[in-house]
C-alpha cells in the first residue's frame, strides 16, 4: 500500500510540474521517468502484492495487456468509431462482462489523473514497457492519441473465449487486423498471466490458472502448450485446428524470435488504430527485468528477487543523472528516481 502511495504522489508531481507545454526532448525525457514508474518491482509478476485484496487478477503486466485490448477491441475501421482512447479509464465499459475486472486491477490504477501524455498513450507506454521489460521484443512508443468522452460499445470486443475461430476473426477484421495479428495478439498475449474463477467463471474454477508454465515471462511458451492440446482458454486450441494458422502456431513453439517479430507489427498496429495523429516514435529505455525465469515461472520460487531491484534502481540513477543537463524535466526525472528508489526499499523491507 505505500509503494502505491509512492507511486500515486510520482504522478501527481509529474503532472504537477510538467505543464501542459512540453518540448520534444522534455517530453520524451517525462515520458522516460513515467515508464520507470511503470516497471515497478515484481511488474512481470503473476502474484503482484502490491494491489488490493479484493482485485480480481495480480497479474501486473497481463493486466497492461488487457487493458490495451479492452480499449482497443471495439476499434471499428469502417467509421473509425472506439479505438485506444481510454475509454477503459474515463468512462467505463465496465458494467459489461466482457470487461469485468478492470477498473479495480492494476493496470488503470496506475495511470495518472494529469499526466503530460494522454491516458491512451499511458496505456500504450503501459502495454509497451510490460512486453519489453518482461522479456519480449521493444516496440515503438507514439504520442498524440485522444482521451475519449464517451464509452465504447464493449459489446464489439472479439474476445469470448469459447466463440468459434470465424467470429474471432471478424471481429478483428473489423478493427483492420488481420487472422495473424488475431494469433499473436490473442495466443501470444496469453504468454502472461493465467485465467481468474473471478473475471472467467467459465475458463477455470481455480483462483489463478496460469496460461502457460512461465506466466511471468513474455516468451513463446504458450505456442508450445497450445501444440501440446494443454490450453487453459479454449479459442488458442481451436486457432490450431485452423489450416491458416496452424503453421505459425508451430513457428512460433519453435522460433521465439519469429514470434517477437510478428507481436511487434502486430501490436504497433494494435496501439496505433485510433484515428488521432501520432507523434514520431518517442526515445524510451525500457530495462529487461533480470531475473524474469526466476520471477516469472509457475509454480513459483520462494525467494524474492533482490537483485532484480537493486540493480533497476541503480540504473535509474545512472539514466538519471546523464539527463540532468536539461530543464524542468530532467528534475522530474529525477525526483521520480527517487521515489522510485524509495518506493523499491520500502518493498525490500
Ligand atoms: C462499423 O461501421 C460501419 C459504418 O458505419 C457500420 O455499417 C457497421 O455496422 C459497424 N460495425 C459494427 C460491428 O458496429
Ligand atoms: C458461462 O456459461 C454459462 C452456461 O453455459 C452461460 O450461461 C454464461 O453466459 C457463460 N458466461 C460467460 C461469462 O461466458
């Protein structure tokens, strides 16, 4: 609960002192120091301790994937309606059970009331720094995506998990995706995190069923289960039954670097639907968890993982003290360094 605290007052600073007008260099350096804020320790966690109780998922970064999905699953090309716009955030689609969950779990916890970025693109930094911080490929970040005042209608999120391959696909080609980033983005998301009896009843009956054996590591591991009929969520079996998409399903258990190359397209695309116009690609750096194996294996190991934050603290300091020849940002930076810093101890203790 005080690392939460910690974090929430990081925010407020950054949007406190940020400004509305940023430059370029100011805002890729706010956005850095968001980010970090993001890869809090035990991030890439399955049993992530720092939310409350009665959340239905601690899974940290399965969370950001979610979320990402969620907001932009009801994205509809043809008149270019929803989209990534934070309309998770700013007025749920909550009361659907398509989205159950989400606004008490963590991903929109952590996404600050003012920040110099919109909401959507803190999602899409969340989505973002969770795939590459918890071992999958780095994909660019742009800004510039519009907050939406209105709800989508969450009823067009393709994402039933027992609905047959066809409706799936639709429902992604109607976002201007295709059956390829259908695979990655459902199956491959499914690299982290498990199913909750709390948020899919239907899925599994136990508290947290992992989708595959390293649900704290973004890796090709899910491909291997669904080759092996071992899937928790039906449709990733059903997507190999598919004459299309069985081939890349078998790739990818066997090449987990064709794997990183396809999510990579697949969900820049995914990020970027929304009509408004996006920046250039930002300049963040997004620090590998080290000891993501360790941390991110199931059943998991007893031992936390010290060195982990140690070693992320001492990078941000490193980071932050090469910025500290710019303006107001780089003070941000800093500050946030710090409670990042404090926030880390406070964890260790
Ligand atoms: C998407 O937009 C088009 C054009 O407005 C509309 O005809 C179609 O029904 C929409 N699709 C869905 C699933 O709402
Ligand atoms: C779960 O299954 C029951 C019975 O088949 C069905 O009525 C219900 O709509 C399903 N719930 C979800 C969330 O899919």
């Amino acid at each position: 609960m005080f690392v939460n605290s910690l974090l929430a007052a990081a925010f407020f600073t950054l949007a406190v002192n940020a400004g509305p007008a940023l430059s370029v260099e100011d805002a890729q350096l706010a956005t850095q120091a968001l980010s970090f804020l993001i890869q809090a320790p035990g991030e890439c966690l399955f049993q992530y301790t720092d939310l409350p109780a009665n959340a239905p998922s601690h899974n940290m970064a399965a969370l950001w994937l979610r979320a990402i999905f969620h907001d932009s699953g009801t994205f509809n090309a043809s008149d270019l309606t929803g989209g990534l716009d934070a309309s998770l955030v700013t007025n749920p689609e909550s009361g659907t059970t398509d989205n159950i969950g989400i606004p008490e779990s963590a991903a929109t916890r952590f996404i600050p009331s003012k920040s110099p970025i919109s909401k959507a693109d803190m999602i899409a930094l969340g989505g973002i720094v969770t795939v590459a911080a918890c071992g999958g490929p780095q994909v660019a970040f742009r800004t510039g995506r519009d907050d939406a005042g209105v709800s989508n209608n969450a009823k067009l999120l393709p994402s039933d998990a027992f609905a047959p391959v066809g409706t799936i696909k639709a429902g992604f080609l109607r976002m201007g995706l295709t059956a390829l980033d259908m695979l990655v983005l459902t199956t491959g998301s499914h690299s982290m995190g498990g199913a909750h009896a709390a948020i899919s009843p239907n899925v599994t009956k136990e508290k947290f069923e992992p989708f595959d054996r390293t649900p704290g590591v973004f890796d090709n591991d899910i491909f291997k289960r669904v080759l092996d009929g071992k899937c928790v969520v039906p449709i990733d079996c059903a997507f190999a039954k598919d004459p299309e998409l069985l081939p890349y399903i078998q790739q990818y258990a066997k090449d987990e670097n064709a794997f990183f190359t396809q999510y990579a397209i697949s969900f820049e695309k995914m990020l970027n639907l929304s009509p408004s116009s996006l920046s250039d690609p930002v300049a963040i750096m997004i620090k590998r968890h080290s000891n993501l194996v360790e941390e991110g294996t199931w059943p998991p190991a007893s031992a936390a993982s010290t060195t982990t934050t140690v070693s992320a603290v001492a990078s941000i300091t490193t980071a932050g003290s090469a910025a500290k020849s710019s303006s107001a940002a780089a003070d941000i930076f800093l500050l946030s360094s710090v409670i990042y810093a404090l926030a880390t101890t406070l964890l260790l203790l």
